[in-house]
C-alpha cells in the first residue's frame, strides 16, 4: 500500500515497538477493537488534546 492509499487508524498507541505497534481502535468516541501497524509505516501520529 502507498502513502496515496494507506488507511487512516484512529486510536491510541497501547505498545509502541520495534517492528509494530498495537493500537486501541477508537470510533464513534469509544474503544472498537485493537489493530497492529509495522512501526516503519507509521507517518503521523497526533497528540491527544483536551
């Protein structure tokens, strides 16, 4: 997959690693599963704001 088409995960990062990273799927403002991401494809991620 290219950065034109790689899918957009909204969550938050639960086991930041080497090789991957696990995420707390969040959705319609509340947690809806877990996904694993290889770190190296990982390009953005955003602080959580108040």
């Amino acid at each position: 997959m290219d950065n034109k088409t790689a899918a957009r995960l909204d969550g938050f990062v639960v086991g930041p690693g080497a090789e991957w990273t696990g995420l707390a799927v969040c959705t319609d403002l509340r947690l809806d599963g877990w996904e694993a991401a290889r770190t190296a494809d990982v390009t953005k991620v955003r602080p959580r704001t108040a």
